[in-house]
C-alpha cells in the first residue's frame, strides 16, 4: 500500500516545532548551517538549507504571511466618516539567501501588501508587488575582529527603534537603498551607514529613493560595560528635500546625539534614552531633544508570571510660533506604532506616561496599559506617526491631548505562529475638543501572522 503524503497543515505544524527558536525580526540575520549535518531528507530542510559547493555555500528560502482586520468608530476623533464594515490588510513577504562561499552572500526579498475597504489607502497600506531588499555582503576578519560589507536595499534596525526602525506594525516594512559597514570586536560593535530611504509606492516593482530623504551615521554597541549591561552611543545625520512642522516647512538637515542604556537582571529590566537634535530648516536654527525610560519587575516564578511596567517619555515640541529656531522633534524613521496598534498620535511634541500590566500562561499573553498624553508645547501641534501634522497647536492653548487604555491578547503556539486581538478606547482631552470633533475613538483589530 502506498504511504499516504502528509498534508499541507501537518507540514506547517512540522516546520512550525522544527523552526521556532529561529525566527528574527531580520530574516537576513537567520543562520540555517546547522542543519548542514542534520541527515534527514525533508522538504522542510531542503526549503531551508541546500548545499550549493564545496565552499560552504548554501541556498535558503523564507517567507511571511500576515492577515489583519480592523475595525474603529470615530475615526481622527470624528473628523472622519465611520466606515461600519471595518477594513482588512495583507502582506506577504518571500525571501531568498543565498550563500556563495562562507564569506560572500546575497539576499533578496520581495513584498507585496494590499488593503480591502480601507478609504484613502496610501502606499504604506496597499503595494502590490516591490523588491523590499536586495543586497550583497561580505563578510571578513581582520585580526581578531570581524566585518561586513553590505551594499544595497537593505533593512535597518537601532536600539528600541525609536529613530530607526523596519517599521513591522503598518502593513509595509521600510528599507533603504544604503551601504554599511559592520565591524565587531568581543562586546563592541561599529555600524557606518549611509543611504537613501526608499518611498513606498502604489504601483508594482516601482518603490524609489529619489533622493528625497538621506541617511547617514555612526552607531556604537557596547554590550557588558561596567556595571550596566548595554550601552549604545551613536550619531545619525538626515537630509529631507521636503519637511512640514507647525512652525515652518522646507529643506531639513538635521543632527542627532544619544545615547541609550539597557539589561536585565532578576527580573528587573530597564531601557533608558536620550539624544540632542540640532540643524536647520529652511534658515531656522533646529534645537530638540528627547529624553524617555522604560522599566518594568516580572515575577518569573509566580502563578501566571505578572510583569508591571512604566514608560514614560519626555518629547520637544516648538516653543514660539514664527520665530526663528525650531524645537519640534523628529523621530526619523521610528517604528509606525509607536504608542500600540491603532497608531493614533506620532512621538514629537509630547509627554506620555504609560503603566502597563502583563500576565502570562504558557504560550497566552495579557497585557493592558494606560497612557496619558499632553503637549510638551502649547505653541506647537500634535503628528502621525509618519510625522505628518494632524493639528496645528495654533487654535488651542490646552495641554492634555487626551488618554489611552489598550487591552491586547496575544497567543503564539509557536516561532512561526502568532494570534493577536486588540482593543483600544482612547479618551479625547481638551485639546482634541478645541481644534476639532473630539470625540472618543474605539478601535479593534486581529492579527494573524505565519513565518517560514
């Protein structure tokens, strides 16, 4: 009799358990040569490690599935018009690395995302079909360091990806078209980078750097310092043809300084940063900075695991309206959800703070926070997360922007396999009531996410 095939579930499952410690949110950086002695003939294997020579190369192929829904009533509080069905984004991402020898490799991702009853979608939302990265490195060692040279559409992620992020919340990943050295050495890592920040575009194989927005920098990794765990110091220049704040718009050049600070220990964890902005806008000096931390105790042993957190962020915002200097903040290129999944507000002119609660049971995760926004300044406005102005701070001199309560339940059975369900109800403050609706917001969504 012959052996029946197993079927396309049994499959996933299998690839789910074989794979789950080996996913990364930098599907370039997942390293399959293990499997090289691993004797079993699977399809599985196969996907994953082909030997191509006798020089340690390798062929490796990977990819994502992700489907959301969403549904929210009192849309941009109410200066919009409910959509009663909701809407739904999909993005499939699908990757290819391939390992010449032990020292060069390239690899090449594509992505396609699309957005169903969603009015006004932007390219962010709905792409069709675009080369999301595609690069070639080499790898070295000079001494006892090692290096790499990588050169082309690349992903780029720093710190807590509050300035540099690849973007995983909104429904397309962000890349640049970039060259980066790497070099590490024991606990310490140097990154260089310069490069083009690459436009989301709605048509297919058409996204374009067009020089619109550069990139360049110094980032410093120093892992077990002293007496604290991490250190991170680094400098990052951008270059806008085109930016808009409250208080003026023009050619941006634009300075960062940090530092970031962060570990874990006996439960504790902590993430502390700050950074200095300075540069100019079309003749108006730039002076903003930042400055937030971010701690929590979690009760390892404990029945459910309960984990209490605290961030809280201090953010500048422009202090006089048609002066000559510039205060407002601008984050770069920050992960797109900053303050949770319905991304309602951007981090630039801001004060948050923001407990949260999580309990934890096997694979099930609870968590439910609270934020609290006010306007840092009352002579500036308040940003989307893509730091485009949402309100002009002009017509109200109300600080309170308003208040957040965020329930979210997450289930993931496996690395490859991840369930989300979210609830967000956000309080409008007087702020809001000033320049606009102001009515209350109640946001909804799922998640449904699947790596291989």
């Amino acid at each position: 009799m012959r052996r029946k095939q197993p079927g396309l579930l049994c499959l996933l499952l299998t690839m789910s358990m074989v794979v789950q410690a080996q996913f990364k949110s930098m599907r370039y950086d997942e390293d399959y040569t293990a499997l090289k002695d691993d004797t079993t003939q699977s399809a599985y294997k196969r996907l994953k490690y082909t030997p191509l020579n006798m020089y340690g190369g390798y062929l490796s192929f990977g990819g994502e599935v992700r489907y959301q829904y969403f549904m929210i009533a009192n849309g941009a509080w109410g200066d919009e018009p409910d959509d009663a069905d909701g809407y739904s984004l999909t993005r499939f991402l699908a990757h290819a690395d391939v390992h010449l020898t032990k020292n060069f490799r390239a690899f090449i991702q594509l992505q396609a995302s699309g957005a169903n009853g969603k009015p006004d979608t932007s390219p962010v939302d709905e792409n069709p079909l675009d080369v999301h990265q595609a690069f070639a490195d080499y790898t070295g060692k000079i001494s006892t360091a090692s290096f790499i040279v990588r050169a082309g559409r690349q992903e780029m992620s720093y710190g807590s990806q509050r300035l540099i992020s690849v973007r995983e919340l909104p429904n397309n990943r962000q890349a640049f078209d970039a060259v980066k050295v790497v070099v590490a050495a024991r606990r310490r890592k140097l990154d260089v980078l310069y490069g083009d920040y690459v436009y989301a575009r709605k048509n297919i194989f058409d996204d374009d750097p067009s020089g619109k927005a550069k990139l360049w920098g110094i980032y410093v990794a120093l892992a077990k310092f002293s007496v604290l765990q991490n250190v991170e110091v680094y400098y990052l220049g951008l270059q806008k043809l085109t930016a808009r704040f409250d208080d003026g718009q023009g050619k941006e050049t634009r300075h960062s300084i940090g530092t970031r600070v962060s570990g874990q220990q006996r439960g504790w964890r902590y993430d502390g940063e700050g950074l200095f902005q300075f540069g100019d806008l079309q003749g108006k000096t730039i002076r903003a900075w930042t400055a937030s931390v971010n701690m929590g105790y979690k009760w390892n042993d404990a029945f459910l695991q309960p984990e209490l957190g605290l961030k809280s962020e201090l953010i500048s915002g422009d202090k006089t309206n048609g002066d000559a200097r510039l205060q407002t903040f601008n984050p770069l290129f920050p992960r797109g959800a900053y303050f949770g999944l319905a991304a309602l507000i951007g981090p630039a002119n801001l004060v948050d703070i923001h407990p949260s609660l999580a309990i934890t049971y096997k694979q099930l995760t609870l968590t439910t926070d609270y934020d609290r926004f006010w306007r840092q300044s009352p002579d500036d406005g308040i940003y989307a997360p893509n730091m485009e102005l949402i309100y002009s701070g002009r017509h109200s001199s109300a600080r309170l922007i308003g208040q957040q309560i965020t329930t979210e339940i997450q289930y993931a059975p496996s690395g490859a396999l991840t369930l989300k369900g979210e609830y967000t109800f956000f309080n409008a403050g007087h702020f809001l009531k000033d320049v606009g609706t102001g009515k209350d917001i109640h946001f909804g969504g799922v998640t449904v996410q699947y790596k291989f």
